[in-house]
C-alpha cells in the first residue's frame, strides 16, 4: 500500500476551519470532495461524490468495550447541480453530519443490522452460503461511496510519556483510498492509503489546504512521492 501522510498545526486547521463554521472533520471533508471532484472525468461528474465517514459509537452509547464500535455514515454532494466552491459545500456538509449524527437516526440504523442479525431465517443459512452473499452485499455496498474519511479524534498520553512523543499516525488497509486522521498536541496527521501507483488525489488535496495558508509537511513509504509532490518535503 502507498501510504501519504501531510502534517499540520492543529490550532491553525482549527482557525481555517471555524473561519467557515466549519468542525475541522466538516471542512477536511468538503475539502476532500472537492479534491476528488477536481480529478473526475466528466462523464464521472454525472455521478455524486460520497465520502464514507466512519463514527464512534461511545459518544452515543457509553461502553468500556475495547473492540470496534462505529457506525458508517455517508456524506454525499451532487457537484452537478450545485456549485463547486468551498463556501456552498460546507453548508452542505455541515447539515449532512447535523442530520445523520443524531440519536434516533443512529439507534433506527443498530436496529435495523440487529434485526437482520436476529431474524430467524438469516440464522438458519448455513455459513457456507452466508460468507459469499456477505462478500457482494459488501462489494455492493463500496460502489456507493467514493472515498472514506475517518478522523478518530484527540489521542491522550500520561503526562510522564507525553513530552516524549512528537506526533501519532494512523492509517488502515483499504483496497480503494482511504484517508485516516488523529491528533496529539498541535500536532495533526491525516494520512491516506491507496493500493493504486497514481497519488493526484493526494496531492490534489494537500494542495487545496496549502493553497487556504496552512503549512503542510508530508511524508511517505515510498521515495518517489517526494518528487510528485514538487520536488520538496513541504509544500
């Protein structure tokens, strides 16, 4: 997998974003579809672009559990029919989480899987026959979005380890492109991961928030991303 990093300030990211009242997952996320929407064909330009916005369950529903407890939420935008400019897509954005991020849609949704889950019939197919028809209900399922956006948040440190970490960094496998984000001190990761040689999106994105002021410093696992970035570890 090609992994791109880019590092920011996280009070700068912050200032940019409340700039357009924005949360920093909401203005990260308009930012990202505009990037993606930037690189479509036009025949692609027909369709909305979706970002899967993975959310922690704890927030709703406290739990000490230490396995994964998140639901998926889609964000989607038709550039076609509506401008393609940051100060109409936040808006947007902004209403799609306001929206989907409540209670009773999130509790309506764990109830619908638990109810698939529990009906007796579902049950009684064999798991020879459940594992395939999982597959394409998951192979349908990732037609529907174009990218995923996970921001998991704050990472907290002791105090007596703190001064000894500079930053985190997080990142899943993912077979289309996946961006993952935390946060330690001002310091501010958002890396994305691809099993594709091409990175435009990835530059296309960290461009859009060099572009806004921001100081982006990006890495990566392999050399030549340097180069296709502008020749520079900074842009």
């Amino acid at each position: 997998l090609r992994v791109i990093s880019g590092r920011l300030s996280v009070r700068q990211l912050l200032d940019e974003a409340h700039r357009y009242g924005a949360t920093l997952t909401e203005y990260l996320t308009a930012q990202l579809m505009l990037s993606i929407h930037d690189g479509m064909s036009v025949r692609d330009k027909k369709r909305p672009v979706v970002i899967n916005v993975p959310v922690d369950l704890r927030q709703f529903f406290p739990s000490q559990s230490a396995r994964n407890f998140f639901a998926i939420i889609n964000i989607k935008y038709d550039f076609l029919n509506h401008p393609a400019c940051l100060e109409d897509l936040i808006p947007s954005v902004r209403a799609s989480f306001k929206k989907k991020l409540t209670m009773e849609r999130i509790s309506a949704k764990l109830d619908n899987l638990l109810a698939l889950e529990r009906n007796p019939f579902m049950r009684a197919v064999p798991l020879m026959l459940k594992v395939p028809i999982l597959k394409l209900a998951n192979y349908i399922s990732e037609r529907h979005y174009t990218a995923t956006f996970s921001n998991l948040g704050r990472v907290l440190m002791p105090d007596a380890a703190s001064p000894y970490i500079e930053y985190f960094d997080v990142f899943n496998s993912t077979k289309g492109v996946q961006a993952c984000s935390c946060s330690f001190g001002d310091n501010f990761l958002i890396s994305f991961t691809s099993p594709f040689d091409q990175s435009d999106l990835q530059c296309r994105f960290f461009r859009r928030l060099s572009a806004a002021g921001l100081a982006v410093e990006i890495s990566s696992n392999l050399d030549q991303t340097q180069k296709e970035v502008g020749g520079d570890a900074s842009l």
